[in-house]
C-alpha cells in the first residue's frame, strides 16, 4: 500500500478536520489559526499580562505578538 508524501500530510490534517466541522457549524469561513488569535484577543481583553499571551503563542518576542493581532 503506497502514499504518496503529499496525500499523508493531507488527509486527515487538523486544518482538513477542522475545516469540515466548522462549515458544519455554519461558518463559511474560519481557519485554525484565527483561534489562535481569538483566544489571545479574549486573555489580553481580561486583562491577561501580555508577556503570558506571548508565552502561551509561543513567541519568542512581544512584538511578534503584536504583529500578530493586527
């Protein structure tokens, strides 16, 4: 039984799953990554010390943070 490299890092990928049930859920469109970002959004909103935000992303710099959530 043989796959190819392309068709094992696609076919059950969390992006792939996620992606059916969002559109499942309703949204036409939201990726993965815009989690990410919403939930970052949600910490600093309460208050959350940034330097926390950017340890939970996993960014090595604030500013990266930052470029981030615009």
């Amino acid at each position: 039984m043989g796959y190819s490299l392309d068709s094992l890092c696609n076919l059950n990928s969390p992006t792939r799953r996620f992606k059916r049930v969002a559109k499942k859920a309703g949204f036409c469109y939201l990726r993965l990554h815009d989690l990410r970002y919403s939930i970052a959004s949600l910490m600093l909103k309460n208050v959350t010390n940034p330097k926390v935000v950017q340890e939970c992303l996993g960014h090595k710099s604030i500013n990266r943070l930052w470029i981030g959530m615009l």
